[in-house]
C-alpha cells in the first residue's frame, strides 16, 4: 500500500508541476494551426520542465531514465517517423479501395510542396513530443515500477483516448482508433527501448495524414497540401470524414495489423527468453548517454 502511494504521490507531483508550468506560458487561442503550433511548443516546454524537476526531485535521474538517451535521437526519431509514415500508406490505399476517397490535383509548385512539408513536420514535433513526455514519460515508467508494463500499457492507453476527447468531430470510433494507436506507441516504446522512437512514430502518423493524405488529423486541419486536394471524401464510416483518417474503419484494420506484429515480435521475445519486450525500464543509476 505504502509503495502504490509513494508511486501516486510521485504522478501527482509530476502532474502538478507540468500544469503550473503550462499555466506559467500563458497559452494562446486562436484557430488550428496555433493551437497546434503554439500551445504545441508551450506544451513541449512545460512537459520537459517538468520531466527534468521531477527527475532531479526523484533520486536525480537523468533522462535516459525515461528512455531518452541522446545517443539514440536521430536514428529513433528516425525511425519511427518512417515507421509511422509506412502504416499510414496501406491505411490510406484502404480509404481509397474501400471507401472511396478520391483525390485531384491542385495549385503550387515542388519547391512550395517541399517547403510546406519541412514546415508541417516542424509545427507537428511540438505536439507529438509532448504528448508522449506525458504519458509515456515519467508517468509510464512510474506505472511499469510499480505495477508492470502491461498495466501501464492500458493505463497509458486509455488516458491517451481520454486526451483526444474533446477534438472536433470525435466519434466512438475515432475514440477507439486513438486507443489503438496509443498502444501501439507504447508497444513501440518498450520493444524498442527508446522514446524517440514512439516521439517519431507519432510525428510520422501526423505528418503522413495530414500532409501526405491531405486530411485532418484528430479532427484538426493543420495544412493545405500544395499540389493535390481531396475531391471526393468517401464513405466517412472507412475514410474517417471530418476526423480525418484516425475516424474510420481503414484506421481500425491498419492500426490493429500493427499492433498484432509488434505482440508477435514480443511473443518470439517471450519464446527467446527475452521476455515479452527485449527492453524495459533503464536502470535507475543510468546515465544520460
């Protein structure tokens, strides 16, 4: 009992200091874009401050306690973007065979195409970041500490549903789809043993949907993609509609495909004697490698 206190006094602090934090940068309202641009980057912010004072209040643990190490930034992260960018595609053929989307072109050239690409995923980092510092941060590793991962893998699941919840156009399905797509980032976490790469899965996803497909993402319009335009939306209940992708039953099939690989891959784990993830919590004496 002492010890499941200890770890719910230690994710009340850590909520606590992330909320005065974000309170402290003073967000701004405005329309999608600065939400997503601005509140995305305060956002980032208020996360890692509050990471590294909880952090240094618990034991003085670097970063790579929370599977950040800087050795490991650039090919994670771009790993993971890849990866997020390669479930995308087959989700996005489905939406076409299935549900009828349909595309056309439209105005622009290549180099504004390639600019508004490098701008898309530099507006997109700040909110992909951030949401995986705070539930696949501290407070996932906290969870797994004290009652295993599989436990924190829903925890962490479900509180990324509940995050999404209050985005325009939010549906059952669309709910369920964050849920899965939750899981897999935390799937992709522990096989992984890196952050970056959940961080980059998550950034990939964002910048494929809503940049790529040209759709909204999480019900959000972030960009108009120079050079090709939605014509034809298709039937809303496999293409997601004013959702975007994350809303329909393509999502649901792409999503569940993923998540069965990564379990088979921890299953063979298992089978190995790696355990069902070949990477768990980093050790509490680590350093910031």
């Amino acid at each position: 009992m002492k010890k499941a206190i200890g770890a719910l006094v230690r994710l009340g602090g850590f909520a606590a200091i992330f909320v005065a934090l974000l309170v402290g940068a003073a967000l701004m309202a405005g329309d999608a874009v600065e939400r997503v641009s601005v509140q995305g980057a305060m956002t980032l912010l208020a996360a890692l401050g509050a990471s590294i004072l909880i952090l240094r209040y618990d034991g003085r643990r670097p970063l790579s306690d929370l599977w950040l190490s800087r050795s490991g930034s650039l090919s994670g992260s771009g790993g993971g973007f890849l990866l997020g960018i390669v479930i995308v595609i087959p989700v996005l053929v489905l939406a076409v065979a299935a549900g009828g989307l349909r595309y056309g072109s439209d105005q622009g050239t290549v180099l504004q195409y390639l600019s508004t690409a490098a701008w898309t995923v530099v507006v997109l980092f700040g909110p992909a970041a951030a949401e995986e510092l705070l539930l696949r941060g501290y407070p996932m590793r906290v969870l797994m500490e004290r009652w295993g991962a599989a436990t924190a893998l829903v925890l962490t699941t479900i509180a990324f549903s509940i995050l999404h919840g209050a985005n325009p156009h939010v549906g059952l399905l669309a709910l369920v789809n964050i849920a899965l797509a939750g899981l897999l980032l935390g799937m992709v976490l522990l096989v992984t043993g890196s952050l970056w790469w959940a961080i980059g899965l998550h950034l990939g996803w964002n910048f494929a949907v809503t940049f790529l497909a040209d759709l909204p993402v999480s019900g959000l319009t972030i960009v108009d993609a120079p050079l090709v335009e939605v014509a034809r939306p298709g039937n809303a209940l496999i293409t997601g509609g004013d959702f975007g992708l994350e809303g329909g039953l393509a999502a649901t099939a792409g999503l569940l495909a993923a998540v069965g690989f990564l379990a088979a891959r921890a299953r063979n784990g298992l089978e190995s004697g790696a355990g069902w993830f070949a990477h768990g919590l980093p050790a509490r004496d680590g350093t910031d490698s």
